[in-house]
C-alpha cells in the first residue's frame, strides 16, 4: 500500500471517526475470518480509527494456522512466534453495529510491514478471484443463506408459525438491526430442527457477499444474546439431527440465461458451472472445513452430498434456480464453518477453470441410485482431494493454500478417534 493511498485513508477516517462519535460510537471492532472460519477481531477507541487507517493494527500471522479450537499448528510457510501484520480497515464496510450500541465494525485486509499484501490474507484472495472474473467478462454475483439455532429452542414445529408467533419479538429486532445496518434481507423462516432459522440476503459482489455473511452472523448472535439466547452456526448441533448449512447462490448476467444450453444456461455459463462441479470434492475443504460439517452431510437431508446437479433438486449438490428474474445456481453442502472469503474465491477460480458441458441433469433423490458420486465422507479426504486440487493450488499461492491445508490436517487429526456426539459437543459454540 503505497504512502499516498495511507494518507487519504487517514483523511477518510478522521472524517468516519468524528460522525460515529457524534453518534455515540466509542469503538470498532477490526475483524477477520481465519482458516478454520472463526471470525477474529482488534478492537480500538472511535478516537484511534485514523491511525489504525493510516498506519495498521498489528496481528500475528501465525493466525493463519489457528484451528477452531484455538490450538496453533503449522505450515511450510506458516506458523511460529516470529514476524507481524498489518491490519487495515476496509472504511467502506465501515458499519454501526445496531445491536451492540457503542460500536462499529470493519472488515480488515492484511499487509506485512513492508505495506505489501500479505500473501495469506484471505479477503485479498477473494477479491483477487472476483477481478479475474471480471477480466474474463464476468460481473459475478452471490448471496448466502444462513442457517443457525437458538438455545433454548422452544416448542415449534419445523417450519411453523407457532415458531415465529415464540420468537417475534426476537425476529423483528433482528430485522430490525440487518436494515439498519444496510443489509438487505430477502428472507427469515423457521426451519427444519428445533429452533431453527434461515436468513437470505440479498447478492452483492463476491467479497461483499462475503463481508455480509460475517456481519449477518454476529448481528444474530447479538441479538440473540440481548433475547436471552445462544446462537450456534455449527454445522452439527446435535447428532441424528438436521444441521446447519450456509448456502452459496451464484449468478451473473448474461451467463445463467438466453443460452442454447439446458434450461437456457449459455456455452459460457455451462463451462463455469461443470467447473465448479468438477473441482467440488476439493471445494469441500474450503466450505465443509470441520469434522462435524461431515455429521451435517448425509443423504436425503437437502444437503446435496452427491456430485451432481438438478433442476431445482435440493438432493443435488449444484441446485440450478430458473428464476425468470435472476437464475442462478445453488451450492448446498457448505456450511458456515466455512471463511466466506475463502469460498467464493475458491469456487471463482473452479469456475474459471471450467470447460465443455455439463453431465445431465438429475431429478429426484440420487441416493442409493447407481453412477452418483457421492462427495467425500470426511474431512481427511476432502483435504486429499484439495491437495490433489491444481486449480485450487494456482488460486490460492502456496502460502494461503499450505495453510488452509495445515489447518485442515490438524482438525482432522484432532477428532480422527472421537464419536459424533464428541465432535458436535466439542464444535457446537465455535461459529
């Protein structure tokens, strides 16, 4: 980052600094995603934004190889004591939290100290995949949907509104706080397991998206705490049980519709999306990163556990939506354990990567059906097929991918002996 890109920064957050503090904002919290998808932060006084724009917040690096549980592990390229970062807010995002009064948050991008670009930074790596697609004519577009339940859960059925009628003071202030936040909501519904929710946002640009999903989480989890509830985003809450997913919706224009190929997807369209396919057992490494995302990953669950793709299947594990308004293609087995940054990166450069057609498409439940490939069954080798992943590899740098493939060992080694009710016992509060 050169000096004079520093000092408008500066400029920019001393004028940030004094309206939020006219408006009783007296601190900002600095955050980032790791490689296991915890959301870590800095915070500081509202007074000391503009020399946190100007100059960084400093952060180890060896975050890079925290696991979920806050153990360290380590890389070729990462890990140990040495070195430091530079954390610099992104002012733009810069967002007044509505349910934690007194505070803002921003998303951070992370530089070494030589103001250059750390190489590991996962935000960067998304926004460095979003310009790749636009270089190729690609003005991509996601949204999340996220799922999480509140504890306790109270007594209505799935997708009730007795559920909704038990948590309407709940929901309305989470609506309230999303709009205040400028956060556009499509949708919040009960969902299948006790005390259950989704809520879909609206598309964004890809690191957008991703920025929303973040300040979607802790805005739930806050207002959550203010309701006298915990929220858990784990991908297995209890076992036996339907988990928690974090759907990825993709779309573009030009891309998904007025083509020759099925259901209108275009030549271009089509390569993209087998490409996304085809890399999908490597995807689950980056968007199913935990023991437990494998508890959630069962068939005939909607959790599309098996490589292939449908016409608004939910057993399918790419969900093509022929919405006349905005059709666009749904990944289902991924889960918020996942860094959002991450993902929409990593299946930017699937997608890039693509070529030819795709298969045929499937209806009904592909399970138990012959010549459907299911998904990996486990962490262990879901993080084989992303070592074996060149594409992913590229994408990524040796740096980035060295550690989220550290830290993918590390969990899986961890919970290689424990049974499925240690492992959501042990990750239930960690997302």
């Amino acid at each position: 980052m050169d000096a004079d890109t520093r000092e408008q920064q500066r400029l920019q957050a001393r004028q940030e600094a004094a309206r939020l503090t006219a408006e009783g904002v007296r601190a900002v919290a600095l955050g980032w995603v790791d490689n296991a998808g915890v959301s870590r932060v800095k915070t500081i006084p509202t007074t000391r934004l503009a020399d946190a724009a100007h100059h960084g917040i400093g952060a180890s690096p060896v975050f890079d190889v925290f696991t979920s549980e806050d153990a360290v592990t380590s890389s070729p390229h990462s890990g140990g004591p040495d070195g430091d970062l530079r954390l610099f807010p992104d002012l733009d995002r810069l967002t007044v939290l509505a349910a934690q009064p007194g505070w803002a948050w921003a998303p951070v991008d992370r530089y070494d100290q030589r103001g250059e670009p750390h190489p590991g930074c996962q935000r960067m790596f998304a926004r460095r995949m979003a310009e790749r697609a636009a270089a190729a004519g690609l003005d991509l577009r996601m949204g999340f949907e996220t799922e999480w339940i509140v504890d306790p859960a109270g007594d209505g059925p799935a997708y009730g509104l007795t559920r909704v009628v038990e948590r309407s003071d709940y929901l309305r202030d989470l609506y309230d706080a999303l709009a205040a936040q400028r956060l556009e909501v499509l949708q919040i519904h009960p969902e299948y397991t006790p005390g259950q929710f989704e809520v879909s946002t609206a598309p964004a640009d890809p690191v957008g998206a991703a920025d929303d999903v973040v300040l979607v989480r802790e805005t739930v989890r806050a207002v959550s705490l203010r309701h006298g509830l915990r929220a858990s985003f784990a991908p297995s809450f209890t076992v036996g049980q339907v988990g928690n997913g974090c759907h990825l919706h993709v779309s573009a224009a030009g891309l998904l519709s007025g083509g020759d190929g099925p259901y209108g997807i275009t030549a271009a369209g089509e390569a993209f999306l087998a490409g996304v396919l085809g890399e999908l057992p490597a995807l689950l490494a980056i968007g199913a990163p935990s023991p437990a995302s494998y508890l959630r990953l069962e068939p005939s669950r909607w959790a599309g556990v098996h490589r292939c793709w449908g016409l608004e299947n939910r057993e399918a594990a790419l969900r093509f939506i022929a919405d006349e308004a905005n059709p666009n293609a749904e990944l289902k087995p991924f889960d918020a354990a996942a860094n959002p940054y991450l993902l929409v990166g990593a299946v930017i450069a699937a997608g890039l990567a693509g070529s030819g057609v795709l298969p045929p498409p499937v209806a009904g439940d592909p399970a138990g059906r012959g010549g459907q490939e299911r998904l990996p069954l486990s962490l262990t080798e879901a993080a084989d097929r992303f070592e074996e992943s060149a594409v992913l590899r590229e994408a990524l740098g040796e740096i980035l991918y060295g550690a989220v493939l550290a830290v993918r060992r590390a969990e899986a080694e961890r919970f290689a002996k424990s049974a499925p009710q240690e492992i959501a016992e042990a990750t239930r509060w960690r997302w």
